[in-house]
C-alpha cells in the first residue's frame, strides 16, 4: 500500500480511489505523476502493485481512459483522463467523503450516545463549545 509511516494504512485505504480520482480530474497525468502527486500531498507513496491495478480497475467501471504517449527520449507513457462518468463518481464520492468526515469528528469530538438523545443534544446545543488538544499517534 502506501509506504508513509504516517497514516494507518487503512486509512490510506479509504481515501486512496478518491484522492487519485482528483489527481486524474485536474488533467491527463499517468502513473509515476500520480504517485508523485499523492506524495506531495502528504500521503506518501503508493506501491506501483496498488496504484496501477487501481488505474486498471478504473478503467474497467468508465471512469478513466487512457491514452500511450511517445516518451520524450524514454519509455512512453500511459495517460489517464477522466470520463465524464469519472467525474460524475468523483463529484458523488466527495460528497459522500464530506458527509462521512463531518460524522467521523462528530463521534471523535463529542461521546456519540449523549449526541444522540434529545435531552443532551438540546443541552448540547445551548452550552458553549469548547474542543481540547488531543494529540493522535499514528499506528505503523
């Protein structure tokens, strides 16, 4: 998987398809760039035996095609672009990831059983916010 010591790698896991999906929508890009991309991004890099079945796979449901460009004194290139059912996914799964991050710090930020009963939400509600530093340590 992805080789930052960083991030569990399940973690990694969930966010992996999204995240090259929006490598893919700012423009034709191919595989080494990708990984790059993802590296710059803080998320380490992937292991090509995770990256291009994934680029595979994407190809298969639509939501990427790709194109071989000559290489500029090198090997050529495989270029991935987005589909228009890709950029549907995309929009769909950012949605979805956003919806999904909101509840996962709801829960991490707050004891999800008293969320959840309508005497502790209304006091919730009322009483100021207040979020104390906690720090993570991430597991290998």
């Amino acid at each position: 998987m992805i080789n930052d010591p960083a991030w569990p790698s399940n973690w990694l896991r969930g966010v992996l398809d999204l995240c090259v999906l929006r490598i893919i929508a700012a423009g034709p890009t191919y595989g080494y760039a990708i990984a790059a991309a993802l590296e710059a991004a803080g998320l380490g890099a992937p292991k090509g035996g995770t990256l291009y079945p994934l680029l595979g796979r994407f190809e298969r449901d639509n939501w990427v095609e790709s194109q071989w460009s000559a290489g500029a004194g090198g090997p050529g290139r495989k270029f991935y672009s987005l589909t228009e059912t890709g950029r549907g996914e995309l929009a769909s799964q950012t949605a979805r990831w956003s919806q999904f991050a909101a509840v996962v710090s709801t829960c991490l930020l707050q004891n999800p059983a008293a969320a959840s009963s309508p005497k502790t939400a209304a006091a919730r509600d009322s009483a100021p916010q207040t979020i104390s530093h906690v720090e993570l340590k991430a597991q290998p």
